[in-house]
C-alpha cells in the first residue's frame, strides 16, 4: 500500500463528507485531500486537507516574499531607436 494517495473533493460532496467538515477543513467548494493509512489494525485512515496553491500575481508574490534575501531592482538601459 501506498504511504500517501490524494483525494479529491468535488463540489458536489454532499454524499461521501460531511457538510460541517467539508466548511471547517475549507473544503466547501471542493479541493484535495490527503489519505494515509493509519496501520492500527482497523484499516482507519487519515484525511487531511490540502491547502489551495494560489496561482498568478498573488501566488508569485508570496514566492517572493519567503526569499531570504531582498531582490535587487536592476537598472532599466535605453534601446536605441531607428
């Protein structure tokens, strides 16, 4: 058996998750969920969301922002027109 396997969640979850933890897990509009096995025995397993990754300028920025040194603005040289 796998030690990690990902599960997603559709909007539409109403039939295998619980409303109340599909809002509390931040799953209410769907998202993925990752699923260990528990080795107890019981064949029990683990759920645990997966945070959503943030796309475009705001996920880029948030890139930026865990670099450990600042980033230099360099200097912008002129192109020569015809």
């Amino acid at each position: 058996m796998k030690e990690l396997d990902i599960l997603t969640i559709s909007k539409v979850g109403q039939s295998t998750f619980p409303k109340w933890w599909r809002d509390i897990s931040g799953l209410s509009q769907g998202g993925l969920v990752e699923v260990r096995p528990m080795r107890d025995g019981k064949n029990s397993i683990l759920l645990t969301p997966q945070p959503g990754k943030r796309r475009g300028a705001v996920g880029l920025f948030e890139q930026f922002s865990v670099c450990p040194s600042p980033i230099r603005v360099r200097e912008r040289h002129t192109l020569p027109f015809q």
